[in-house]
C-alpha cells in the first residue's frame, strides 16, 4: 500500500510534468485531479481554444490509462458510444460479436457533450454510476479506473440539449477554465508559436498506485465536527429558499467530504481541515443547485450564491 508521503510525491511529479503541456491553469488541474482520487466525474466548461481537450489527454498520457475521445453532435448514437453487435464471418460461420465502444477506455473525454441528444447522453450514465454497460441482454464491466470528463462551451447553445438534473449530480464537479493572465498568454505563445517540438511527457503513475491513491482518500480521518460542517453546507441548499429554488441532493455531501479528503491529500495533511471543505465546495456545489428568480433577477452566479452559504 501507497504512504501518505509517497503519494505526495507522486503527486508533485504529475503536476511537473502537466506544467510542461499546460501553462497556468493550476486551479482546474489541481481540481481535474482530485476528481481522479476521489474515483469520479467531471464537466468542464470554458470557452473555445482554452486547452479543455489538451488537459484532458495530457492527464491520461501522465497516468499511462487508455484514453478515448467522443465527440458531441446531434446524429451521435447510444451505439456510438456503448459499442454494438456485428456480424463476424471470420471462423467460418457467421455469428454477432460485440464489438465495443469508446466507452471502454479508462479515460473518457466526451467533447462538447451537451451537442449530444439526451438519448446518446443518458448512454453515458450506467457507465458512470454503474461502472459498466447494458447492450441488449448483455452487461459489459468497465476496466478501472474509469473516468469521464465532459465539457461545455458556455457561448453557442443553439442545437444543444441542456443535461438533465439526474445526469449532472454524477459528476463531481464543475470546474471552470479561465482566460489565461497576460504573462501565461505570452508563455503559450513562445511555447507554441514558436517551435514544433514539445517535451516528451513521463509516465508518473499507473493504474495500481492511482487505485491505491483512492484508497488513501477513503482512509483519510475526518473529524465529527469537519464531517458536520460539510453536510451542514449541503442542506443549507435545500432551506435557502430566497436564493436556491432546488438544493443538492445527499451525493453532493458525499463528494464534499471526498473532495475534502483528497485535497487534504495533496497538500501532505494527514487530517481534513475546515477550508478543505469550503474549497471543495465551489466545484462540487455550483452545478447540483438550481437559482430562483430572485437570484438570476439580481444577476447572481452559483458561486457567489455558494459564497454567502459558507
């Protein structure tokens, strides 16, 4: 079993070799990372051009995982995605096999997912929740760890189809990119306008020791008081009527305190502290609660109705 410090290690060694394809960005990296400890999902949404893709290939190319690409359009079918039955002539009598999809890779990036109709997306769902699909009579496990993580560009929303609420809360997080500060704008241009060549990217971590990393998350302590403060948070979404018309559900306390717990992690704490949770909260909050009228009327976003909850 993986050591605490060994893992912060590690750790360290995978945020070195992402500074090497992504400039800046720390926050979402750090965050898109902790998803990855805590064994689940996440929606990115930013704008085009902002390296959503680049991010995502460069973490499963670090882990040394099978990465696959989906790309979100209306005429996506759920056979796209879960993989279907053919007919094989090879052994000299024809017979269905199933030849599988894009979804049986251990990273999963569905690219622009809410272009996809809601059939083809909730063909996503028993693969998240369930780590393992259903075609036909036949139900197909996941190899693991199996992540997917989805984004969203938040301009065009003409042909999209918005993710139903059911869909949402099986993601952890919602982590938004950022445009980049001039000084990083300028680092990007020098590292890619300028040579061909990029630095070779090492494979820090595999499947064993991520697993292993995830158990570390699950053992972590967590005092009583921390644990009731987290889900104190979480209900508070359901009683701030005058703000939130739908609060989040008993899963958004669950990963608040996974988050919590991960984070601890990768600062070398070997205990969860109070601003773990209102860290964690943001990304685990701002896409499970609904704003009312009142709210969207003053112009508030879920962060900063998040904000005057903590």
């Amino acid at each position: 079993m993986i050591t605490l410090e060994a893992a912060q290690r590690k750790t360290d060694e995978v945020f070195k070799e992402i500074s090497k394809v992504i400039i800046g960005q720390q926050q979402p990296m750090r965050q898109m990372f902790i998803a990855l400890l805590c064994n689940s999902h996440v929606i990115l949404e930013s704008y085009p051009g902002l390296a959503k893709t680049t991010a995502i290939k460069t973490l499963a190319e670090i882990m040394d995982l099978s990465f696959s690409r989906i790309q979100g359009t209306p005429d996506l079918l759920p056979a796209d995605v879960t993989g279907t039955y053919i007919i094989d002539e090879s052994k000299g009598k024809k017979q269905f096999e199933f030849q599988e999809g894009p979804l049986f890779a251990n990273m999963v990036l569905v690219d622009e997912i809410n272009r996809a109709t809601p059939k083809t997306q909730a063909a996503t769902l028993e693969a998240m929740q369930e780590k393992q699909v259903t075609v036909g009579n036949a139900t197909y496990l996941l190899d693991q760890p199996f992540f997917v993580l989805a984004t969203e560009n938040p301009i065009e929303q003409e042909g999209t189809f918005p993710l139903p609420e059911a869909q949402t809360d099986r993601f952890l997080f919602k982590i938004l990119l950022g445009y980049p500060t001039f000084e990083e704008e300028m680092q990007i241009v020098s590292k890619y306008a300028e040579t061909a060549q990029q630095q070779p990217l090492r494979k820090v971590l595999n499947k064993t020791t991520l697993q292993e990393m995830q158990k570390l998350v699950l053992e972590m302590p967590i005092a009583t008081d921390i644990k009731k403060y987290a889900v104190e948070v979480v209900t508070k979404t359901r009683k701030k009527n005058e703000l939130i018309e739908y609060g989040a559900s008993p899963r958004a306390s669950i990963g608040l305190i996974l988050a919590a717990k991960a984070n601890a992690l990768l600062e070398g704490r070997k205990y969860v502290s109070k601003k773990d949770v209102a860290d964690m909260a943001y990304p685990v909050l701002r896409h499970r609660i609904v704003l009312n009228f009142e709210a969207e009327r003053k112009g508030m976003t879920p962060d900063q109705v998040i904000e005057r909850l903590l």
